[in-house]
C-alpha cells in the first residue's frame, strides 16, 4: 500500500493553476512602459516571477500588497497607470471576472495611505470614460451573460451608475431600458445609496427605472428610501415600489399588497392583486377576506379577489368562502363579492 509523504506530495493541478496566476502577473509589469526609476522594483518585482503567461488573483494580490507600501506619489501614481490599463484591457477583451479582480484590488477595503484618497478618485473618474462604459455595457448584453461582470459593476459603483442613468434620459441609449435597469441593479449591490440618492431626480421615468433597479439590487437597506416614495404622484412608479418592496421582503409582501387594494390607480391594484396570487402565504386568504367585508375595493376587483382565495386549497379556504356568502356586508359591493363567493364555492373542491 503506497504511504502518502505530506512534505513530498504535490497537488500538481494546484501548482499549475498557481504557475499560470503568476504568469498574469508578469504579464502586467511587462506592459507597463517603466522608465528608469521604476527600473529597480520592476527587475525585483519580475525576478521573482516565472517567464510563462497566467492569471490575476495572484496578481492583484501582489498589487494590493505594493498599494500597501508604497508611501512615494510619483510610484503610487505608476501603481494607478498599471491598474487603469488593466481593468480597461480586460473589459476590451471581454474578461469582465479579470476586470471585477482589478477593480475590487484598489476600491475594495482599500490599503493605500489616506493621502492618496485624491489620487484614486482622479483615476477612478478617468477610467470612468462613456467609450469603456458603452463596450462594457455592450458587451454585456450582446454576450448575453451579464452576470459575469456582477463583481466589476458593483465594485465600479457610482460612476458607471452616473453613465447608465444617462442612458435612460438620452435619445440613443446604447442598449435597451431593460437592460439597462438590470445593469443598474447589478451595480448598486456594492452600495445601494448610489441607487437610492437617484430618487430625487424630477422625473418620473427616472424613477420608476430606478426603483425597478433597487428591487433587482437586493439590499434591504433600500427600503426606507422606497417608502419615501411609496405615495409618488405617478402611478407607474408606485407600481414599481410595490414591486420592488415585495422582491425585497417576500415573506412580509402581503400587508404591502393588500394596503395598495386601495390606491386609487388602478395599475396599482391589478399590482397589488398579482403580488397577493403569487404569495405563497397563509395569511393572504385571511387578509383578502378582511378586504372584502371591509368594502373598500371596487366591484371589478373582487372577482379577482375571491379567485385568489378559491385558487387555494385547505378547510380554511372553504370556511373563507362560506363566510363571505352568508355575512350581511354593507353597500353595492356586498353583493357583488356574495354572488363571486358562490359561484367560486359551487366550484371549489379541496
């Protein structure tokens, strides 16, 4: 039986998986026109390099790492040229996880010295360029896998978010609406303020697009800033905050539902109804019924009402129904929500 040496055995995929990070490596310092001063640290930095081609985990590890030490504006500042010209050729070639590992390198929990805070924001905004932006975005769709780059535009944050709301408001976006609020979403994960500070904008179309892209975010933290604007004049932007509020809290999208059974649009009712029939909650049946003998829907709405109830199954739907044929409810819309209860009964079975 073979006798496995721990200080012998090697994981040769491992090593060459390392081998090939380190050519990447190599690979960044050889494209940068170093002059004489940066001689010395390049030959010492590539010395200890291997000659093949690889990846950039390990390279943006070593970047961080001279980040870190580095106290000199004039190296700092060839840092920064090193680090634009990487993240700008990796989105050229359409390697947007490569390009995410750079981005996150310098603006992720960042390591240089504060005095160079400046320094970082001016190459920041200068890679920030609208010809980058449309190739990203362009690529990006056309390739049809914009997940790939979730890294990069989260890490990218408020300037790409500056270029896709310009999109939204210019007469020639590059891409489709669609697209575009999904891409705004997938930025706004790294910090959802940048989404949310857009909420002030004048005009409605900006709005609804960006309280869709809060939705598609994710961050529970927008949910106040959407409340803000749960009462927006336009009803197609409340559509999109009850929307976004039910992707935000599935569990708790009932008692949003059923409040906005009451709005006075009916664009957001039919929202609201949708939201209600897609909840898996037992509590959306005894909450509709408490609508319904409430009276405070109009007669459209409740057939609509009751079939979400006799869609469901269970003793507590049949006793929901027969409740509502027999209960003397108030009004004009009392007999229209009996006469749908009982046609809804005749035609339940557990």
């Amino acid at each position: 039986m073979a006798v496995s040496n721990s200080s012998a055995d090697v994981d040769t995929a491992g090593v060459s998986w390392h081998h090939e990070q380190l050519q990447r490596v190599r690979a960044v310092f050889d494209s940068v026109d170093a002059n004489a001063a940066d001689a010395e640290l390049r030959a010492k930095v590539l010395a200890q390099l291997p000659d093949a081609f690889g990846g950039s985990v390990l390279g943006t590890r070593l970047f961080r790492d001279l980040l870190r030490v580095e106290h000199r504006s004039s190296r700092f500042l060839r840092l920064l040229r090193i680090w634009s010209g990487k993240v700008a050729a990796e989105v050229w070639a359409g390697d947007y996880q490569a390009a995410g590992l750079w981005m996150r390198a310098l603006t992720e929990a960042p390591v240089f010295p504060e005095e160079f805070s400046q320094l970082v924001a001016e190459a920041k905004r200068d890679l920030s360029r609208d010809s980058l932006f449309e190739e990203l975005v362009t690529g990006l769709v056309a390739g049809e896998s914009p997940e790939s780059a979730d890294l990069l535009l989260a890490s990218w944050g408020e300037p790409l978010i500056e270029y896709l709301v310009s999109q939204i408001t210019g007469d020639e976006p590059v891409v489709n609406r669609r697209s575009i609020i999904q891409l705004l979403g997938m930025a706004g994960r790294g910090d959802v303020r940048h989404l949310t500070a857009r909420l002030a904008d004048p005009r409605w179309f900006v709005v609804r697009s960006v309280v869709t892209a809060i939705g598609k975010a994710g961050r529970v933290s927008a949910l106040p800033a959407l409340e803000a604007v749960a009462k927006y004049d336009d009803d197609r932007v409340r559509v999109e905050v009850l929307r976004a509020v039910g992707a935000l809290t599935p569990d708790e999208v009932t008692s949003g539902a059923l409040d906005a059974l009451g709005d006075p649009s009916s664009k957001v009712r039919h929202a609201a109804i949708s939201l209600l029939r897609a909840s898996a909650s037992d509590s959306v049946v005894t909450g509709v019924v408490e609508v319904l003998e409430a009276g405070i829907v109009s007669t459209k709405d409740v057939v609509r009402l009751v079939e979400i109830i006799a869609e469901r199954r269970g003793p507590h739907v049949r006793e929901a129904l027969e409740r509502l044929t027999v209960r003397k409810l108030s009004g004009g819309v009392s007999r229209s929500v009996r006469s749908a209860a009982r046609d809804a009964l005749a035609g339940w079975s557990e």
